[in-house]
C-alpha cells in the first residue's frame, strides 16, 4: 500500500471515525483503524462492536492495499505534521511509513484480515432529512437520556415515524424531552431506539447545513449516511416509555416568561443549589408562583438564595420543587424568546414549550420540599 493524501482531508476523516475506536478492551484490532484502497480513494473504517463508521476521502493510490494501525497513535501523530501532502506506504518490514517534510515515522501494524466486519443491515425503513434538521432535534433531547444501565431502553433516544411525522423523544425516568418534524414525503409508519452515545457522536460528525443524511433502520440495526460518511450502530431492545400518555394535557397554574431571564435566574441560583461536596446531590431549588410574579429560592448550608420576576401567570398560586439542573437544560435547548411554563399541583410534572413553536416539549417531575418549621 502506498498513497498520497492532503493532511487537511485525512483529519477530516480522522476526527469522524476515532469516535468508534473501542477504549476499554482486551482486543488491540479494536483499538485500530483498518485503512484500505480502492482506485483513487481511501477508506478509514472503526468499529467498536456496537458503533461502525466509514469514511472516503480521495487521495492519490500508488499501490493498493489495506492494513490496521493504532487510532491513538496515527491520528495525534497526523494532526501534529505540516499542513501540507502526506505520505503513507507499508515497508518490507510490514512497518507503516509516515513521511511529511522533514518527518518521518514507522509504526507497528496489524493484520486488516482480523479486524471484524461491520454489519450488512438489510434497510427496512427509511427517512432523508437535512443534517442541521437531525442536529437540532438531537441537541433538544440527547440530554434527556438516561445513563442509568438497570433501564438500557433508557439509555437510548426513540425514533417514531408516525402519521409523516418525524418524532425524538429521551426519557430517565425523572424528565422527558420530546422533539417533532412534519416530513415532506410520505413513509411507512416505524420505531427504532437508537443508543444515546451513537446519537452523541453523530451529533458531532453532521454539520448545521442543508446537506441530506439518510437514515436506514432495519431489524436490530441503523445506518446513518453522508455523502462520504457512513455510520452503523445496534438498536436498543424493549419497550419504550407510551410517552404520549403520560404528558399532562391540562395545566393549573401556567406561566409566561422570557426565557433568557429566567434561564439567568436558575443559573444563579443553581450556585446555592449545588453542595458543598462535589459528589452529593444538589438541594432543589422551590419554585414559588404567585399572581404575576414568580420566586426562585433555596436554603442550605452554603447560604440562601432567592430571585424574583414579574411575569404573566394565569391560575392558581403554588409552590413546588425541582432540580434546578433539569430546568436549564431545557431551558439551554431552547431557542425562542418566550416559553411558557405549565405546572400542575406541587407533586405533578411540569411543562415547558415555547409560546411561538408546537414541536418541542419538554417535561419534568417535581422533588417533594422539606416542610420548613
């Protein structure tokens, strides 16, 4: 094997595929990246046995052939040469030769026969939509997942085409976060719970344009594809949350706000909020509604916290507490200027949407307060 490459094109294609590099195994061929040639292209292949990436770049093929290299290795190795064309070619000894200028590398390689197969997925199902459309919906729900391994449906984002709707829903058993797209084209109806940590890292690897990714679900497997990139992973098995039933319809006491100011006041008073030890829980923060104003605080042993903001409400007065972290991670997600808060009584969840957008909804389950003497 012998190619020419541009630096700038391999790093591209590095920093998509080192995201499958498996990091805790007993197997090295895990560790590495199988690259192999075809005519004028190269293709860089990861694969840690539950997520699989491919990427083609073009290059110039003097010999063909294929080989494993360690990821670490190659690519801090790749990323530190001059911006300019780089070598890449087997010796006689079977060392992988790097040569850049005035650089010069061999590296140990590994058997490409060995490194294993990424999955055929015979594609049942499948949707087109724009990457920056697919980043936004992740973006306002892949922080709703749960990490907790007891629940693995949990740990995954459920993809639910229904009735020419695209819905994205993650759910830990404390919050819910639900994202919606109306679809251009007609499709089949279909659910796939695809893991958080694959929705993660192709969060990381599509780009906020209008370029198309294709997504292909079959049986136990998905398939994300880019115009270069392709993306295998597993799906979640089980039954996921009937997350349609369990959001409140109705609302008690509802409240208008700018979402920047209170994001400013939860993030204030979430520095109270946190505990002195880094490891322990942090201390809810009480929400107080009364009529036109509403009061955030909290108490502990690191001080006292309140903030207050007139704003609209409508309904009865209440007091209810949350983890503040919940409510600012949606309230991070959101875009809009206005939302609107919905809550129920002090022990049932609450609702956040965005007053001038119906696609987005956010839910979470209040913590019971301690009564103060």
């Amino acid at each position: 094997m012998k190619i020419v490459c541009e630096k700038e094109k391999l790093i591209k294609a590095l920093n998509s595929v080192t995201k499958a590099v498996a990091t805790k195994t007993t197997n090295p061929i895990l560790e590495g990246i199988l690259i192999q040639t075809n005519n004028n292209e190269i293709k860089l292949t990861t694969y840690d046995l539950e997520i699989g990436i491919e990427y083609i770049i073009d290059s110039v093929v003097e010999e063909e052939g294929s080989t494993v290299i360690n990821a670490t290795m190659f690519s801090e190795i790749i990323r530190k040469l001059p911006n300019t064309e780089i070598k890449i070619y087997i010796n006689n000894k079977n060392l992988l030769v790097i040569e850049c200028e005035g650089s010069l590398y061999k590296l140990a390689t590994m058997n490409p026969e060995e490194f294993p197969e990424l999955p055929k997925i015979n594609v049942e199902n499948s949707i087109d939509m724009e990457q920056n459309s697919l980043k936004d919906m992740i973006r306002k729900t892949i922080f709703a997942v749960s990490n907790e391994e007891n629940r693995p449906i949990f740990t995954g984002c459920l993809f639910e085409v229904k009735n020419n709707k695209i819905n994205l829903v993650a759910v830990d058993g404390f919050r819910l976060a639900w994202r919606d797209k109306y679809l251009e084209s007609n499709l089949n109806n279909f659910t796939a719970v695809i893991p958080g940590r694959t929705l993660n890292e192709i969060n990381k690897i599509i780009t906020d344009s209008f370029d198309t990714i294709k997504i292909g679900i079959s049986k136990n497997q998905a398939l994300f594809e880019m115009e270069n990139c392709k993306i295998v992973t597993r799906l979640l098995d089980g039954e996921f949350l009937n997350y349609s039933s369990v959001i409140p319809e109705n609302w008690e006491t509802r409240v208008r706000v700018n979402k920047n100011n209170i994001q400013d006041c939860f993030e204030r008073v979430s520095l109270i909020s946190s505990s002195i030890m880094e490891k322990e829980k942090k201390y809810p923060v009480k929400v107080s509604i009364d009529i036109g104003k509403i009061t955030i605080s909290c108490t502990n042993q690191t001080g006292d916290a309140k903030e207050e903001m007139y704003v609209e409400t409508e309904g009865k007065n209440l007091e209810v507490g949350f983890n503040p972290k919940y409510f600012l991670d949606a309230l991070r997600a959101i875009d809009n200027e206005e939302v609107y808060i919905n809550f129920g009584t002090n022990i049932s969840p609450c609702v956040i949407k965005p007053v001038d957008e119906g696609n987005y909804v956010y839910m979470i389950l209040p913590i019971r307060l301690k009564e103060e003497n």
